[in-house]
C-alpha cells in the first residue's frame, strides 16, 4: 500500500469503506446511508482505494489457467475474444469436438437475428454444425465463403451451411462451384457468374464469419484433400514461406498472401473484403495449427479465437508471448 497521499484519517475512512463494501458486501448506497455519506463520495472512496493499492483481489477457481491464457492471447494479438477450451484428451478428435462445442455456444450469442452468417468447409465447421442448436427460429442466412470439394461430403462448404440453418431454423445459400479451378481464366469467368456472384457478394456483407484455419504440413490437413500435392510439393511449398491455408488462401507468417500459382485459381472471398465481417471467429485445435494460427492472428484476419488449452499454450510460446500475471 502507498504511503502518499491522503491523511491518515481519510486513508482510514477509504479502509472502513472498502471493507464494508468488499468484505462485508454492502451495496455503496447502503454504506452510504450508514456512514452518513453521499453514494458519490462512497464510489470516489472506493476508486481512491483501488488507485492506492488497497485492494487486492484473488480469485481461486479451477478455470483460472484458462482465463489467463484467454487474456494472454487477446492482448498479444489485440483480438476483440479469445476462448480456451480445458485440453481433457489425447484424441484429437475428442479435442475438436470440444473446441467445436465452445465455438457453436459462442456462435449462438454472436448471430443477430435475421443476420448474415459465412462460413468456411473444413473439420472445425463440422464439429460445430455437430454442436449448434438453436431453440427457436433465427431468421439467419448462412452463406459459404468459398467454393466446396467434390467427394468430401461431411467437410463440404455448402453441405456444412445447409446443415447449420437447418439447426437454426435458417436459410442457406449455396455455391455451386468448385473451390479450385485448373486455370486463372477460367476462374475469373466462374466468378463473373451471376449465381456465384451474387452468393459471394452476400458472404461479403455477413454480420458473422466463422473460418477453419489449415495447416500446410500436416498430412491431414483438408487443403490437400481439395488439392492434392505430393510430398515433395508440401515441402516446396512451405520453403517458399507459405505457413497456413486461409479461405483457400496460402498466406505466410506475416497474414499476407504469397505468391503461389494456387491463389490465382482460387475460388473464394478475397482476404482483404473477408476482414471488412465485423466479427470474424477463426476455430482451430491441434499442435499442427499453432504456426497457421499464428500466422492468421499476425494479419488480423480474425477477431476472435476459439481454441483447446494446450493449443493456446504452444501458440504463446511459439509467438514468444506468456500468460500475463494477474494485474498487468
């Protein structure tokens, strides 16, 4: 506690206040009645106390690590929300699905009704459509963000999006177009296609976006299973300074797009409209994701992140941050 500052009488009356309040739990206009004080002057007491140190609070709860680490992230990479999901199982699989689950209960706080909602293909989308329920009708549309994968039914853009405003009681749009094409002309003339044109442009406009972020080095990773590379390809490709698949987007560590023959084939929202979505939820797990997240949180892609706990610790550290110490 300081020394400066106000006399001894007026810290002691700033202590009987706090105590009363704090510990004893009185409302500021009851100890303001009692002590003969205005409610003002109870709140100014109560500020000055905090200001000179004289509380302090500890909060003892099994989810505190959580929290830290959410505050850790928010403020390394100054997102608007960060949620951490307790890493409970080896099973990646069971992972996701918890990851997933945190993401469709915060989805459901974030949609407003009749709003827009755009999403990306991908295993995380699908343990989320897994998850989400809506108990009364949301009058949302759900619109892809990208063009779907032949073959992949249950990880597929536009399948995700019926099954989701199917859950809401929505409406989805869908967009009948593959998410590469074998040239750049022909995917210019695709998007210049009133039906993939007008779909785009109300993924543009959507109030909420909810992205999978994709690893380039894993095996798993559902990029390949759109576009299949060899290995020697995956290595090349990430010795060129890509470091994560984006709305079909390679892009480096910095967030900015590289300079890969794949992106001009590319069937998708560009990044730079993608992060004009006011909020922008991005849904990852698994240390194959740490580098891509990185990489997507370094270009302020996203707005908020749901991850599982040990994700989150690797990232930290991968980032060079730490799990800030309560108060700074």
């Amino acid at each position: 506690m300081s020394t400066s500052g106000p006399d001894l009488e007026t810290q002691k009356l700033i202590a009987r206040v706090l105590t009363l309040h704090f510990q004893e739990g009185l409302s500021q206009a009851e100890i303001a009645k009692g002590m003969n004080l205005s409610t003002a002057k109870v709140n100014r007491l109560i500020k000055q106390g905090r200001e000179m140190g004289m509380v302090e609070f500890i909060i003892h709860s099994p989810f505190q690590r959580l929290f830290e680490l959410e505050r850790a992230l928010k403020t390394h990479w100054n997102l608007s929300e960060c949620l951490v999901v307790e890493t409970v199982s080896g099973n990646p699989d069971v992972i996701l699905d918890m990851v997933g689950k945190a993401a469709a209960n915060l989805l459901e706080s974030a949609w407003p009704a009749n709003g827009r909602i755009a999403i990306t293909g991908g295993k995380a989308l699908s343990a989320i459509a897994d998850n989400i329920s809506s108990k009364e009708p949301s009058g949302c549309e759900v619109v892809p963000l990208t063009g779907g994968v032949q073959g992949h039914h249950y990880t597929d853009v536009n399948h995700l999006a019926t099954r989701i405003a199917d859950k809401i009681f929505g409406r989805a749009h869908l967009l009948h177009a593959p998410l590469h094409t074998d040239a750049q002309d022909e995917r210019d003339l695709l998007m210049s296609v009133r039906s993939v044109r007008e779909v785009m442009d109300k993924a543009k406009s959507a109030d909420v976006a909810v992205f999978g972020i994709g690893s380039v080095e894993s095996d798993e990773s559902t990029y390949y299973t759109a576009h299949p590379l060899t290995k020697d390809e995956r290595a090349e490709l990430y010795a060129s300074g890509v470091r994560a698949e984006f709305l079909g987007h390679l892009i480096g560590e910095s967030g900015a797009l590289c300079d890969s023959d794949l992106n001009s084939r590319l069937v998708s929202v560009p990044l730079e409209q993608a992060k004009q979505i006011p909020v922008r939820i991005g849904v990852a797990a698994g240390q194959s994701k740490v580098e891509p997240i990185s990489a997507v949180l370094n270009g302020g892609l996203i707005t908020t992140l749901v991850v599982d706990e040990t994700t989150a610790k690797d990232l930290l550290a991968f980032s060079g941050a730490g799990v800030l110490e309560p108060g700074e």
